[in-house]
C-alpha cells in the first residue's frame, strides 16, 4: 500500500477523526419532521479535491466544519464532477444538465466568454419562482446573469470566507416566511493561496498523493493549499453556527461540495480522478440516521434535481441529467447507481481538448476526442511551483506517469480503478480487454445520444 493510503487506513481508525469533529458544538437534529420547506445552502468551494479534508481520512488538513457535516449527515465516497474546470461545472451543478448541453463548454469571465443557451433554467431562478428567497455569497462564474439570477448577491472577492458568512446573517435571520436558498462559493483553495495570517503547515508534514511528484516544490506547494483548504473550511463553521444561533440549523438542508479537483496538473481540466472524484457531504432536515458513508456513484448532475425535490419545487417538465438523492440519504450501497459519465470540452477559451467519459465501480474509459493536440495547461496553473519545478529541471515523470504520456495522450484510455487506482496503466490497446472497451464505448455513444452532444459525430466524421 502506497503511503498515503496508509497513512489515511491509520488516520481513520484512529480516534483523531472523533477529535476534529468534536470541535463544533453539537449540531444534531432535532427527532421531529419539519413542518415546512427546507432553507438550503450550498456550499461550493473552489478546487477543493477528495481525500483532503479530516472527514474523507487525511492525516494533517483540519476541516472541523466538514467533519462535524458528515457525522450529523451524509458522506459520499464516490461524487464526481462532470467537468473539471470552473464555469462549466458550476453551470452543470445549477442546471442539473451536462455543460454540453447548458452551453457552458469553458469559463464565462473576461475573453473566454462561454454562456449558457437563452432557454436553460437555472436552479436558483426555478426556486425564486417557487417562492425562495436567493443569495449568491462570494464567487459568482457562470453567464448570462439573468440565466443564473439570484435576488442578492453577498460578498467581495477580498472578504475571506467568515466574513462573507458573517454577511449572510441577515439573510439567514430574517423573519419571513418564505424559505431562503443561499449558494455560498469561496475562492479558496483557488491559486494564489491566500495567507492573511492564516496558521500555515509545515511542509514536512504534507503527505504527497501518489499522483504527484514528491519533491520539494510540491511539499511547500500541499502545505499552502491545506491552508486554503482550512481558511475555507472556518466560513463553513461560521455558517453553521449562525444556523444554529438563528434556530434555522434544524430546518436547513446543506451540501458540500466542489467545483473540480485540487489545483495541480494531473487534477483540474482533466478527467483523471484527481480531478473529477470530489468531497460532497449532506445533512437533510429530518434525517433519522446520522454519519452514513454512502458509496453511490453521484454527479454533480444530481445536485439540481436534489435541492429541488427538497424545496418541492420540481417543475412539471423538468428534464435533468442526474436525478435526485433524497432517496438514498440513508443508504449505504443504493442498488442502480453504478455509473456516471463526464464532459469537458473546454477550460479557457485557448484550451480546446474534449473528452467524454463513463466511469464505472471498476473501470474507466477516457475519449480524448482531440488526441492529435498536447494536453494544455490553464494559466491558473502556470504559477503552480510543482509542474514549473517538473519542468525546469526536465524531470521525465510526473507522479505515477511520465511527462510525456500526461502531455501527449492517445485516443481512449481505459484503467482498472481496481488494480490501478492511479490510471499509470491504459488497457485500451490490450486485446484481452477489447470486448469490454466496445462496451463501453457503445454506453458512451448512447449517453452522448440521449444528451444531445454536439460531439457525437466525432465518431464517424473525423
């Protein structure tokens, strides 16, 4: 076993998980239904990956707010985003549709000017029409404004995360009748890590995922980024805590989730499972069992249908993607949610490299429909010390490939996620495993079908 999934199998049967979670007051729910609609936040972070967080069993990152979310509710082992970038998987979780289909192919802002069609619904104008009040706290990156409309709109992009909370009180306090939806989106763990006195960690504690290079620039790279992760985490606690001072926790259905994976290469703008294999934590109104892991395969396509069916608020002919999870809250191992499929196209509007994908228990099966071109790197990335140290010094791996084979991929890469969790070993060309490549690539052509995907002829006219 490689020595983060050890260190991780000894962290979470220890008691330092009990530990971090105690550090909230007790938030349980009350034994009764609510007699109302539910208030929902969202809360999405920005670039914030899997396993780094105390509650998903890392060692050093404290994510109290987290760890606390999931032992009063629900923790999912197997959510994914469908887009590993910014804009387009923002527009997938607020429509509950595929970015190929809501038209966010890339980023919204400034010059890559990616905008949803004039017909999508988005969740938070479907839930104003039924009667919620809505908030957009912090980053707000999907386009046109009035597709994603919220009736108010809280924070700066210099506030941290506890002050945006803090100016969500009056939202949250307000006494009226009609329920609030409040998406509250942090920067952090974005690039550049801000530190603004922040406790840093020190960088012989990180533990350096097999999927990145361990070397120094990496060691100081982790240790920065498990200090946004815990600057983002203390507006979480924050929110909760207003909740709880307001008397609306009990009442108040909250997801955690974010956007892509963390912000290295070999995680954001791929489909590797760094960057697409996220946190999501939920804690449901009225929810009789508390601290379930829930193994489901789930996307980010989910989300809308989920928050919907909560608030009731489920338009007569809505027609998602994804499907909601009320049902399977208090499941462990739901039966029919063994798949998901992915779809990115574009991260800037300079970095075209499309690739569908279905992913299922076992195995993975990547289409890099633009093989022919090298794998980009968003400018976001640029200032990442850890590939800038990769290629300064001409190193010829990068984690559990080489530089050349993350760089220059070829047209399908298939992975055992069993025996190789890390994807170092692309089947795609083994004629053992051919029959199970048609498979799969047949399921994908018909979820591309069903979808309505614009890069479906692919398949047969280039």
């Amino acid at each position: 076993m490689n020595g983060f999934g050890e260190s991780r199998r000894k962290f979470l049967k220890s008691a330092a998980l009990t530990a971090a979670a105690m550090a909230l007051p007790e938030m349980g729910f009350a034994d009764v239904k609510p007699n109302k609609r539910p208030n929902v936040l969202l809360f999405i972070s920005d670039d914030h990956g899997t396993d780094d967080a105390g509650c998903y069993g890392h060692p050093v990152i404290k994510t109290p707010g987290m760890d606390a979310l999931a032992r009063d509710g629900v923790r999912f082992t197997n959510s994914f985003c469908t887009t590993a970038s910014c804009s387009p998987s923002r527009s997938v979780i607020l429509t509950g549709l595929q970015n190929h289909a809501n038209g966010i192919y890339g980023l919204s802002p400034g010059k890559d000017h990616f905008q949803s069609f004039a017909n999508i619904k988005s969740l938070p104008v479907m839930l104003a029409s039924a009667g919620y009040r809505t908030a957009n706290a912090g980053k707000f990156h999907t386009t046109p404004e009035q597709i994603y409309h919220y009736q108010q709109y809280i924070g700066e992009r210099k506030d941290s995360p506890e002050e945006i909370a803090d100016q969500c009180r009056s939202l949250i306090a307000a006494d009226d009748p009609n329920p609030f939806f409040l998406s509250f989106c942090t920067i952090e763990p974005h690039r550049p890590f801000i530190r603004d006195g922040s406790a840093p960690v020190d960088p012989k504690d990180v533990v350096v995922p097999p999927w990145l290079p361990d070397i120094e620039a990496s060691r100081d790279d982790l240790a920065r980024y498990y200090m946004s992760i815990e600057r983002e985490d203390k507006g979480l606690i924050r929110l909760m805590e207003i909740l709880k001072q307001t008397g609306k926790l009990d009442n108040t259905l909250i997801i955690y989730i974010s956007d892509n994976g963390s912000p290295f290469p070999g995680a954001k703008t791929t489909l590797y499972e760094p960057g697409m294999r996220l946190p999501c934590v939920v804690r449901a109104p009225g929810q009789k069992k508390t601290g379930i892991v829930n193994n489901a395969l789930i996307s980010w396509t989910d989300i809308t249908p989920t928050i919907l069916d909560f608030a009731e608020a489920t338009p007569a002919k809505a027609a998602f993607h994804g499907r909601s999870l009320r049902p399977i809250l208090d499941q462990t191992d739901p039966p029919g949610w063994d798949e998901i499929y992915a779809s990115h196209t574009f991260h800037e509007v300079t970095m075209y490299y499309p690739m569908r994908v279905i992913r299922t228990r076992r195995y993975k099966l990547i289409w890099n429909i633009a093989h022919q071109l090298e794998f980009p790197t968003a400018s976001d990335l640029w200032i990442c010390r850890t590939w800038n140290a990769v290629r300064t010094r001409k190193l010829k791996t990068y984690g559990q490939r080489t530089v050349d084979a993350y760089l220059h991929r070829p047209e399908f890469e298939l992975y055992d996620l069993q025996t190789d969790p890390w994807e170092a070993k692309n089947l795609a060309a083994d004629p053992a495993q051919a029959t199970l490549l048609n498979e799969l690539k047949t399921k994908l052509k018909t979820f591309q079908e069903n979808t309505k995907d614009p890069w479906l002829v692919k398949w047969t006219h280039e």
